[in-house]
C-alpha cells in the first residue's frame, strides 16, 4: 500500500460536510439565509469527493492482509463512513426542490447534524486504523 489515497482524498469531505453543518448552525443563529445555500453546495461537494474516497478506501480494505488485527475496525470504519455519507445525502435531497436548493427543514439540519456525529466517529476509527494499526503506512 504505497503512497495510499484514500488518506489524501477523505480530506476534502470531511472539511466540507463539517463546514456545512457549521454554516447551518451559523444560518440558524439569524444570520443570512444564504449560508443555508452554502450548506448545500458544500453537502453536494462533500457527498461526490465522498464517493471518490469510499471507493479509494474499499480498494485498500480489498488490499488488507485476511486476518489482519485491524480487520474489524477497518469494516466498521468503511460502515460509519458509508452511513455518514448516506445522512449528509438525506439531507441534501431534503434540500432540493424543483432541481433548486431550498432552506432545510427541520429533518434536513437533524440528518446534517446527525452525519457531522457520525463522520467525528469515522474520523476517529480512520486514525485507530493508521496510529494503532499501522494500516497503509509504509514499513522502517
């Protein structure tokens, strides 16, 4: 697993799916409105580079000697990021309307904040897996 991708490319989703809830926190505080548009589009950034690092990562778990200590972890990383991914897509499509972003409702900003959690606990798993297990770094 030299030079692994799925740690470059988890970067971009994380930062714009927690940006995006940060901006609906901040749009539900009276500020403008449009934050809720920026949500959105950072929801919908987050939601295709996610796909690119889901399959990055399945093909290092595929690359995962059978067996390996980090086995477990690793399939319930892969399965909170999957669900991180679905609640944040929830959340977007609660967002559109007539092919045009809409100020989320009330489910909208709880799938959002929902998936914010979940992505924390994904995030924690993914560095479990590179600091305890040593997955995709590369030996001395």
């Amino acid at each position: 697993m030299k030079h692994p991708a799925h740690p470059a490319l988890v970067h971009f989703p994380i930062a714009c799916w927690s940006l995006a809830s940060c901006a609906d926190g901040v749009a539900l505080l009276a500020w403008p409105a449009q934050l809720h548009l920026l949500a959105a589009v950072l929801i919908a950034i987050g939601c295709g580079s996610g796909l690119l690092a889901a399959v990055a990562g399945f093909v290092e778990l595929l690359k995962l000697p059978a067996g390996h200590p980090a086995e477990r972890k690793a399939n319930v990383h892969m399965s909170f990021a999957l669900a991180s991914g679905c609640l944040y897509a929830g959340s977007l499509f609660l967002r559109i309307e007539h092919q045009q972003f809409i100020a989320p409702d009330v489910l909208a900003l709880l799938l959002s904040g929902a998936g914010l959690l979940v992505l924390l606990v994904t995030g924690w798993l993914g560095g479990q897996l590179v600091y305890r297990h040593g997955v995709g770094v590369a030996g001395r």
